[in-house]
C-alpha cells in the first residue's frame, strides 16, 4: 500500500464532506469542485464502478460497500492529494488521509422531506433520520479524526449552502497559504 512519507506534503489537500442521506453532500461537492478544481471522488458512484459492491441488503434495499476493496483503489489518488470525497459514512476511512472533515447537517423535517422526495421509506427511513438525531455522524467523526479538524455544518437552505462553500473556500486558502514551498 502506497503511503505518503511523513516528510513530505501534499500539494494539495484532501477533504472530506459527509453527513446523513440528504444533508446535501453532493449538492455541496459540486459546487466545490466547479470553483476550486479539486477532484469530487463521489464514493457511492465510485464502489459501483470499481465493483466494490458486495451483497444486497434488501431490510436497506442497498447494496453493502466491500470497503477494504475500495480503501485500496483509492490510495494511490488519496496520497496525491487535492480530493473532495464525499460519503454518508467516514470512519473507516484512514485518518492521514484527510486535512478537514466537514459533517453536513439538517434538521428533521427538512431531512424527511428531502429523504421522502428520494423513495426513502420504512426502516430505511426511520434510521436515517434517527441518525440525525442522534449526531451519529458526527459523533463518527469526532472519535475517527482529530477534533479540531471535525467541522459541523447545516445545511438546510441555499443561504447555508453558499455561507458552507465560502467557509471551505476560505478554509482551502488558508491550508494552501500555509503550505506553500
């Protein structure tokens, strides 16, 4: 497995947007990628494409991700940096592999709206909103990733979505500021 050496940085860095189920991830990555030129490694696409799919869960009606399958193609890109990567779950991702994670958030009602507009039903739906109420994404992060790198974000309305992308951005000049040669 391909590691960066520790005495060596990243050109670029490597950011991680997750959240429940329609908090707005990919809504979000979009628009990031658009204005920064980071590459959006959208990972639900990406295990469909590179076969890392494994058994139906038909109680989920999704499949199960092979996730150390996954981990291993995307090591190589992970290391160069310069990655926006966007998936409902994190903690199995490595840790050295991000410089910030922002956890999406939304309130119940918008949530459900959103998950219902999607054909979200039953236990499905129960559970993903239970999620959000719960913080479990976010709790994720917190023991997965360093604390101070964990950045909650709502993400409920257009206001919100522009007020997150000016933040990343923002935070995106700051990381290069301070890591330029």
């Amino acid at each position: 497995m391909t590691q960066i050496p520790p005495n060596i940085k990243r050109e670029a860095p490597n950011i991680l947007v997750t959240g429940t189920p329609g908090v707005g991830k990919s809504t979000l990555c979009t628009k990031l990628a658009e204005l920064t030129g980071l590459q959006w490694l959208e990972i639900s696409k990406i295990a469909k494409d590179y076969n890392c799919l494994e058994e139906y869960d038909e109680q989920y009606q999704c499949p199960v991700l092979d996730e150390d399958k996954l981990l291993d193609g995307l090591e190589e890109v992970m290391c160069k940096g310069g990655n926006i990567v966007d998936y409902h779950s994190n903690e199995f991702f490595p840790e050295r592999w991000f410089d910030v994670v922002f956890v999406l958030r939304a309130d119940n009602t918008t949530l459900y709206d959103r998950l219902t507009t999607r054909g979200y039903t039953g236990k499905k739906l129960e559970d993903n909103i239970q999620c959000e109420i719960f913080q479990t994404i976010l709790e994720e992060a917190k023991s997965s990733y360093k604390e101070n790198i964990v950045h909650e974000l709502y993400s409920r309305t257009p206001e919100e979505l522009q007020d997150n992308i000016n933040r990343i951005c923002t935070w995106l000049q700051l990381w290069f500021q301070d890591n330029q040669s």
